[in-house]
C-alpha cells in the first residue's frame, strides 16, 4: 500500500480515482522482460493511454491508463505519474505487505507478531512532512560532520566537490541478483543466438550510471 503525503498535513490520497487534493496522479501496470528500457516503455504507455489530466486551469497532460495488463503473465512492473502545482511537495511512504483495502479503511493493522498492532496514520506521519525534513536535516548535518573529520578539504568548492562525488558512488553501491546473460561471438549472425543464461548468481558491485545504468555491473 502507498499512501501519499503533502506538505506538512498529511493528507491520503486515494488508489481509486487518482486525486488528493491539488495532487493529480494515474497509474499504469504491465509485464516486461527488461528493466533497461523502461523510460521507452514509460513514453508509450502515455502515448497510448488516450488519457490527458487539467491541472491548474491547464490541461493537455498526458497521464497513464490507470489500468493493469492482463497478460498471460505476472506484470512486475508498476509506474505511477504525479502532477502537482509548483511549490507543492509531496512524500510517498510505501508500506510493505499491506493491502491497499486494509490500509486504507483501518487505521490499525495487526502485524506479524500476534496482539500487536501498527498504527497506519503516525507510521505515515513519522515517515512524511515536518518529521522527514527535520530526520533529513540531522541525518544532513551528520554526513556533514563525518566527512570534514575524515576528509579535511579547506576549499569550500572542493569540499562540494569532494562531497558530491562520494555521495555519487556510495549511492551507485548496489546488491543484485539474478542470471547472468553472455554473448557467444562464435555462435550465428543473430544477436539473440548468441545469448547464453549462466545460472543465478549474487552480484554486490556499483554502477557507472544509477538512471542509465539500473542492474549490475561487472567492472
């Protein structure tokens, strides 16, 4: 279940019709075999969708189909698009393992230890607004702290420099798994006949591009 924040006042948006106050949002889901591609798969499903959204007095937007492929498959693929008035902010607080009917008539859930319960709304507001900030603002101020002790750079553009490029590649850091794909030059003129599956493997590496390069690398 995702529920959706603005601002500092917490205000639940609905998985139905796809509006919260100001916030206008849709929603697509569908099976594919790729993850490389999605920014193309992104660009049809809204040239497709026939839909368009007003916002602002404007309209013209081009939304999603709010619609879930049935496929012979699983789809394993979700996207959402949210529309908002500049200067708003808004902070999406997912909740793993509860149904989106649960989570949105009961404030209470039972969770996996028996007689205990979440509380759904202070989790969202724990998670979202003025307690986000205030957790980023900290958690900020203490990055900040560690790396002048460890990396005593004087010059402040270096230092943002410096600062940038850390973060970069400690965010590049991932843990995939999956099965491996090999290119056989010695097998036929077609590309698809040349692949060969190795079996499962784990792979902790980092990426050269997080947004042009989501799976894992092998330097």
């Amino acid at each position: 279940a995702v529920h959706m924040a603005m601002d500092s006042d917490t205000d639940y948006g609905s998985d139905e019709t796809g509006e919260s106050g100001p916030l206008k949002w849709s929603y697509v889901g569908d099976e594919v075999s790729h993850v490389h591609n999605l920014t193309d798969f992104a660009k049809m499903q809204l040239y497709y969708s026939g839909r368009s959204e007003t916002l602002d007095g404007r309209g013209g937007f081009p939304a999603f189909s709010n619609k879930v492929a049935a496929s012979e498959g699983t789809p394993n693929v979700a996207m959402f698009q949210l529309m908002l008035p500049l200067g708003q902010n808004v902070d999406l607080v997912f909740n793993s393992g509860l149904k989106a009917r649960e989570a949105k008539h009961s404030s209470k859930l039972r969770s996996g230890k028996k007689g205990t319960y979440v509380d759904i709304e202070e989790k969202v507001r724990k998670l979202s607004g003025d307690r986000l900030s205030a957790l980023l603002e900290a958690k900020t101020e203490e990055f900040d702290k560690k790396f002048d002790k460890i990396f005593p750079i004087k010059e402040e553009g270096a230092r943002e420099v410096a600062r940038r490029a850390l973060s970069n590649l400690v965010g590049s850091i991932g843990y995939f798994v999956g099965n491996v794909l090999i290119a056989d030059v010695s097998e036929g003129k077609n590309a698809a006949d040349r692949v060969r599956t190795y079996p499962q493997r784990s792979l902790f590496t980092a990426v050269p591009s997080r947004s042009f390069f989501p799976r894992g690398f092998l330097w």
